[in-house]
C-alpha cells in the first residue's frame, strides 16, 4: 500500500496509480457497504412499498468530523407516467419533502441518521418536489397523482442534486429545474436562491444559458472549494442548445465556477467519454482539481456497466462564459458550442478540462447499482460514494412497480461504500 500522504490532493493523485488495490469496508453483517436507514412513507393498493430513504443524490462531508456526512434526498418518490394530459410525472406522494439527512458511520460500520433537516422557503413555510412554474424554472413535466389527477406548482419546488455543506452550519444545493443554486440555513430556510432566470435573489444570476437544460438532467453535481470561495458545479447532460435536434456533440458537460464573495461566473467544457453517461457528482481536492462521477445507468452484470471516478483539473481549461445574458451563451461562427464538434471547439482555441480516469467501480468493486450520485472525501485515503434508489421505484407499462436490485430479494436500499486506498 503506497504512503498515505499529509493532504487530500496529493493523496488523490497517488490514488491513481494504486487503484488496483481498493476494498470496501464490510459491515458486521459481511455484506459489502452500509444501509442507509428508511422508513415506509406509503404502500399503495397493488402492494408497492414507496420508502423514505431517497437519500444518495448528493453526499457531502461534516465539516470537522470525519465520521459524520450529509446526504440529500431529490424532488420525492416519482416515475415517468403518461396520464390524461400527456407525458409527465407520479407523484404517489405529491406533498414529500425534499430534506438533507445527518448521518453517522458507527464502529460497526453501519449507518445512523442522526438528524433530518428540510428544506423550506424564504417564510419558513416546507417546500416540495413539484415543479416550478413557467418563466421560474419550468421543465414542461406535467406532475400527477396516484388519480391521474395534475397536481398544482411550486415556485420553491426544488429536483435537488448537488449538495455542499459550509463551515458556519450552512448549505448550498444546486437542482435539475431551474436549475437553481439556493443557499438553505443551518435550519433549511432558503437565504438566497440563483438562477439562469425568474427566481433571483440578491441580483445573482448564474448563465442564461444553462436554461436550455435538458428536462430531468440539471445541474447534478455541486462541489466547493477547500477555501470555502467558490462553488462548482456541474451539469448531468448536454444542453439543448438551442435545441435538442440541432446539438451535434452529445458528450459535451458544462462546469460552472461561481465565485461567492463577488457573483463572478467561469465555464469550462468537459468530454464525456460516452455521450449516454451522465455526469452525477463532484467533489473537489484543491481550487482546480476535482473528482468527478461519469456513469451509466446499468446494474453491475449488465454488458459493459460502468461507473467512472475521473479526477479532473481546470486549471487550463478556457473559460466560455462569454455574455451571461446570452440564452444560447458563447457562438463559434454563430453556432453554440453543443453545435460544434470537438475538433471545431479546439480549432477555435478553447482548451476542454483535463481528465484522467481513476477507478471503474463496477470493474473495481463489482458496484451493483445503477445510480452512483453521491460522493464524498471522507479522509486523505478514502473515498465514499452512494447511490439514488428512486425511492425503491421503476415504472413498467406506465405503472408504478418496486425496484429490485437484481440478484436481491428486497427493494433496492440507499448504500453508502466506504472505498479504502
């Protein structure tokens, strides 16, 4: 085992060349990581457990105490359905809570919540995961309930995604709506909430044109930096900009750098390796080295499943910011930079983030999920990772069905793995 070095950053850069010798820590039951606790929030006619877990869409660390981390949970229990109205959204619990969870390793190597923390509006009033209303961050998704009956809106709804938590007992949360990056109390109550449009506050915006998000895929991850400046984030999927039909590179990622103290915005472009992935977390090492999530959506055993760990730097990576108004952003020869192949963006001068792969943890670990979304340092020689179950739900033939981790007998729990190197 190579020398666990003094700072996180090196020590990632040596995690690279020894990756081969990863392990999991085992609980006490011998089953490789550990359950995230839930409890049952409804059981509907047909027999389907909806659990209250949902935790794993992002994870973050507790400052100042390695053995505590926060996990959050997304909009609530949904799936894709096509009711009277057309294609949208269930909602079999249409007034859930979007909440952040404290928890705990123990010395077993279980998991204890010890504390739940929803999130609210500006009066204190609890938010939820419905969508917003058009002109504030609006997808289009119709919203039904288990009736087929189209549920109302929420201004303050919130598809939350990327979490980071902040020394002063703070937290900023970036979502798949607007997309939105809300600074929430040490209590949950909204202070600030930053979007390409509609619901501002302060007079921060951040880029117009991260409103040609794709439906579902926001802003999936959100890191800060270990001085606490800036916040980063990054983009799930390719924009549609400015449509879905026109954009030609389907693998290009947009990471946001946001400058707390000032509102000064960066860009920077990022290749995925396969345009199908998605890009689900971050987590950074210094101001410009960070690890990124890029994965599929397949369960370990499935033909080539992966789940990828990439450290990356934008240390040279150009910035594309260009006019923050601009609802299409930088153009190269009038086309946006989704219009443009690889080659054309580098012809142009600009300088993608570099990357370098760290680990494949269904390779490495064999990891079962299919929803790797949350990630997290835990020390200098070890990372945690954890997975969104969809509230133990799938939809199949536009019916609401329990999901089942493949080769298990129950529906699928959140688990957090504890990866040692």
């Amino acid at each position: 085992m190579k020398k666990i070095y003094s700072t996180i950053t090196t020590a990632i850069i040596s995690l690279c060349a020894i990756s081969l010798y990863a392990k999991t820590v085992k609980t006490k039951t011998g089953k490789e990581g550990s359950e995230v606790p839930f409890k049952t929030l409804t059981t509907t006619q047909d027999g389907v457990e909806v659990r209250k877990g949902g935790f794993g869409s992002d994870a973050c660390a507790f400052p100042g105490d390695s053995s505590k981390f926060y996990l959050i949970t997304d909009r609530g229990p949904n799936i894709d359905f096509k009711g009277p109205e057309g294609k949208g959204k269930l909602f079999p619990v249409p007034e859930f809570n979007p909440e952040i969870g404290l928890f705990q390793f123990q010395k077993d190597g279980s998991v204890k919540q010890i504390k739940a923390i929803p999130l609210k509006a500006p009066d204190g009033k609890k938010i939820t995961g419905l969508p917003n209303p058009k002109g504030k961050g609006a997808t289009g998704e119709i919203a039904y309930d288990l009736n087929d009956r189209i549920l109302g809106l929420d201004e303050y709804g919130l598809d939350s995604e990327g979490l980071v938590a902040m020394k002063d007992g703070s937290f900023w949360v970036s979502d798949e709506y607007g997309p939105h990056i809300v600074h929430f109390s040490k209590k949950g109550v909204e202070l600030e909430r930053i979007s390409p449009y509609g619901m501002t506050t302060n007079g921060r915006k951040i880029p117009a044109v991260l409103a040609n998000r794709r439906a579902n895929r926001g802003m999936e991850g959100l890191a800060k930096t270990p001085d606490e400046k800036y916040l980063v984030g990054i983009m799930q999927s390719t924009l549609y900009n400015p449509s879905k039909k026109e954009v030609v590179n389907n693998r290009l990622i947009r990471i946001v750098k946001f400058e707390l103290a000032t509102g000064k915005i960066w860009q920077y472009l990022y290749q995925q390796n396969k345009e199908t992935d998605s890009c689900c977390g971050i987590t950074a090492l210094s101001n410009d080295e960070f690890i990124v999530i890029e994965r599929d959506g397949k369960f370990a055993g499935e033909e080539n499943a992966h789940k990828y760990l990439f450290k990356i730097n934008l240390k040279d990576a150009a910035d594309v910011n260009g006019d923050m108004t601009s609802k299409n952003g930088m153009l190269i020869d009038g086309k946006t930079l989704e219009q443009c192949t690889q080659a054309e963006v580098l012809d142009a001068g600009i300088t993608f983030v570099k990357k370098e792969l760290v680990t494949d943890l269904v390779a490495e670990i064999s990891y079962g999920h299919d929803k790797l979304e949350g990630l997290w340092l835990k020390d200098n020689h070890t990372i945690c990772v954890a997975n969104d179950n969809d509230f133990a739900l799938i939809e199949k033939d536009n019916r609401l069905c329990q999901k089942i981790l493949p080769g298990a007998d129950k529906p699928e729990d959140d688990v957090v793995y504890t990866i040692k190197f």
